[in-house]
C-alpha cells in the first residue's frame, strides 16, 4: 500500500524550502524586471521552479506510473506556489 501521507510531507517540506528562497532572493531590489515588473519576474520563475520540484519529486520516487500520486504532487505544489505568490505580494505591496 502507498504511503500518501508520507509523500504529502516530504513534498510539503520540499515546497516550503523552495518557497522561502524565493521569497527571500526576489525581496532584493536587484530582481526588478524591465519596467518594474517585478511581480511578473518573480511569478514566471517561480512557476518553473515548482514545475521542476514537481518533476524531481516525482522521479526521484518513481511515480511516474501512479496517477493518484501525480495528482497530489501537483496540488501540492501549486498550493505552495500559490502561498508563495501571496508572501512576495505582500512584501512588494509593504515596500512600495
């Protein structure tokens, strides 16, 4: 029998570390984007970060074969990408 509880927390801890670098590289003026998009720059890497901790995480644990897996990495990891949008929205809003 699968362990989905286990998957959810190990994805969760890898989610929440790559949600904590971006939060913190993209809060450096240094990341402002031609024009000052900065929420755009942010979002569009970040998008390909969690694609790419998705990927990894479901490789790593040879899931490729297990929709039911899949299907919660994904959740998961556009739950935290989500939250991580959240988190750097209000960090530009307050610096603004």
């Amino acid at each position: 029998m699968f362990d989905y509880e286990k998957l959810e927390k190990e994805l969760e801890e890898a989610c929440e570390e790559v949600n904590q670098k971006f939060v913190q590289r993209f809060s450096n003026e240094a990341y402002l984007s031609v024009g000052g998009a900065k929420l755009d720059a942010f979002i569009d890497e970040l998008q390909k970060e969690f694609e790419q901790t998705a990927e990894a995480f479901i490789y790593k644990r040879d899931l490729q074969n297990n929709p039911e897996a899949k299907k919660r990495v994904l959740t998961i990891t556009k739950l935290y990408a989500k939250n991580c949008i959240d988190q750097f929205s209000k960090i530009t809003g307050d610096n603004a």
